[in-house]
C-alpha cells in the first residue's frame, strides 16, 4: 500500500453541505483495470449522514448513497436510469492507499456497475454487499463554497460529468419562447394596420430648386418609408437630396439619390446604362406628424426644365426583418449544437 501521500483535503478539515456540516473521516485512493487513479474522501455529520467527495485531475463528483434505484430517477431529475442495462459500464476496483477511520474493510476489491449522464452519474459497488450511489459534478466554486478558503488543484482536459458550459435543451427552449413572442407580437401590433400613401405628385425645376411636401401624419407605428423617384433624363442625369422633418422635435432623416440613363450606338450595337427610377428606404419612422425637403440638381448642360415624379409610401415592417432575426437565432442555436457535440466527443475520448 502506497504511503506518504498528498491529498487536498485532509482528515479532519469541516466542510458545509445543506446547511449541515461535515468532517473527512476517510481519504481512499483507488485505481481500476484500465489505471484510471483517483481519490474518495468519506465526510461525515453529526446526524451521521455521510456524502462522499471523488477527485480526478481537478475534476469533482460529490455522491450520495441510496437505499434502492428507485430513488436515482429524482435525485437525478429523471436523467438516470432506475434499472441496470447493458449501457452501465463494468470495472474491477483496488485500492491504493487508506487513511482515517472505516466501519468496513477497505482494501477488499469490488466491482462496479457505472452509467453517467452529464452531469449525473450512477454507481453501483458490488463486494459483499451491494451499494447504490448517485453522484453529481461538484464544480470549483461549490467545492470553494463547501470549504471556504481551499487551494484547488487545476483541471486537467474534461471531465467525465463536466457539464457544457451552455445548456443547449434550455438554450433552444429560450430561442423558441423568443422566436413565437417576437412572432406574436408582430402579428398583434401589425396585423391590422395598412400601408399608407402620402405623396404623389410631379414636380418640374431648374437646377438646385427645393420642392417642400405638405405636412402629413403617420398614423400607425413604426414603420418604413419608401421614396420612389422618375425622371425621364435622356443621356443625362439628375440628383435629388431628400431630408424627412419631424415637425414635434424637429428630427431630420437624409437620403440622397442619383437618376441617370445614357444610351447610343457603337461597332454595329446599340448600348445602354443607368436607370430612370430610383428608390429611398428610410426605416424606422413612427408615429407623428412629418414634412419632406426634395433638393433636384440636374445636368448644367441642360438649360431647360426637368421633371421628376416623387411617390412617398408609409409601409408596415414585413416578416422580412422578423425571419432574419429568427433565422439567426437557428444560426446561433446550430453553432452551440455543433460545439456541444465536439466538446462531448472531445470529453469522451479524454475519459474513454
């Protein structure tokens, strides 16, 4: 039997678990037939309940026993399972080293039956009697908690219970909740409001002349609004600066936009380019009372009047801008999945 050996805790040290205190009466230092080395600390209360703390490379796993499987499924909040199978993995169990004080014979070798399920585990000790033990991933912070100030080794790889570090199941019922709530509420708020049209006319100007809108209201919430501009230019262009004021605060929102089409013939084909339309989106304009400011430049070599139609439309938010929000949160939710499955086979293999 091994001697000398360090441990992190140690005999006698008092440690808090539900509101009751504890003492480590026994340090075992164990080992199985693949060489997996680790240490059982048995603490023990006034009440004489005892709990049981397991460390392997930094990782923790405090474990209860129980008087049969049919209490594992609520300590294990139904992620155990409350009969054996062919899942549980089997081990031969010796031990390395024993300190403290045992009301049972610890050197004696034992089998054990394991099933674990993050971060639950179910282990069943098979000697001269049989023992049922649940246990649970202990993190740092619970164990620092448990102790108070303790100097605790770091953690080597994954653990074998080591939990990700986003629950995806809660993670994607979160994401669900969102994605109906934001549906719903679209539904709710725009369902029954219309588009609205606020302006269209033509306006006819030299170079640099403002055209200003009458004053009109939008009725309904936030919304966008949709300039739509023509001009007939024929190889030539013209521009327009557009301001949207609101009147109750004196807001303004600038958009700008170029009209230009060119066309001719050359080497035996007809070309062209540019477009007579154009089309401003101003998003997020809400309720209130509004006036526009269209600034028209046109091309200095054309000396002669210029026309241009100016269509302006209140449009309610489509399902566009919803299904994007939705569709990133699928994005978001796939991207934790995939890490999720890495981090467990990673996890696998370290402890496998």
């Amino acid at each position: 039997m091994r001697k000398n050996i360090h441990t992190i805790l140690v005999l006698g040290q008092k440690g808090i678990f539900d509101s009751q205190e504890y003492t480590v009466t026994g340090i075992l230092i164990k080992k199985d037939d693949e060489f997996y080395e680790w240490t059982e600390y048995i603490l023990q209360s006034e009440t004489l309940d005892f709990i049981y703390l397991s460390e392997y490379k930094g990782h923790w796993t405090i474990l209860k026993e129980v008087e049969d499987l049919k209490e594992v499924r609520k300590l294990s909040k139904n992620k155990l399972p409350s009969s054996i199978s062919s899942k549980f993995k089997e081990n031969n169990v010796k031990l390395v080293s024993a300190l403290g004080f045992f009301d049972f014979n610890p050197s004696l070798p034992y089998k054990t039956l394991e099933y674990d399920n993050t971060p639950y585990l179910l282990s069943i000790e098979e000697s001269l009697e049989k023992s049922i033990y649940v246990g649970k991933y202990f993190t740092h912070k619970e164990m620092k908690i448990a102790f108070g100030s303790l100097s605790l080794p770091p953690k080597k790889g994954y653990g074998l219970l080591q939990p990700f570090l986003i629950n995806v199941k809660n993670m994607s019922l979160i994401f669900i909740f969102i994605s109906l709530f934001l549906a719903g509420f679209h539904y709710w708020a725009y369902s029954k409001e219309k588009n609205q049209e606020i302006l269209d006319t033509n306006v006819e100007y030299y170079n640099n002349e403002v055209f200003i809108t009458p004053s009109f209201e939008v009725e309904d919430r936030v919304g966008n609004l949709i300039i739509k501009l023509y001009s007939s230019v024929s190889n030539s262009w013209t521009s327009c600066d557009m301001v949207l004021v609101n009147e109750s605060n004196n807001n303004k929102e600038y958009a700008f936009k170029d009209i230009e089409y060119y066309y001719g013939y050359s080497e035996g084909e007809t070309w062209s380019e540019g477009n007579r339309e154009g089309i401003v989106k101003l998003c997020g304009v809400g309720k209130g009372k509004y006036h526009m400011e269209f600034t028209m430049s046109a091309d200095k070599s054309s000396v002669s009047r210029h026309s241009m139609k100016i269509e302006v439309l209140w449009i309610k938010p489509s399902y566009w801008n919803l299904l994007i929000i939705i569709g990133g949160l699928v994005v978001i939710l796939v991207l934790i999945f995939v890490v999720n499955v890495l981090y467990n086979r990673i996890k696998f293999n370290q402890n496998n």
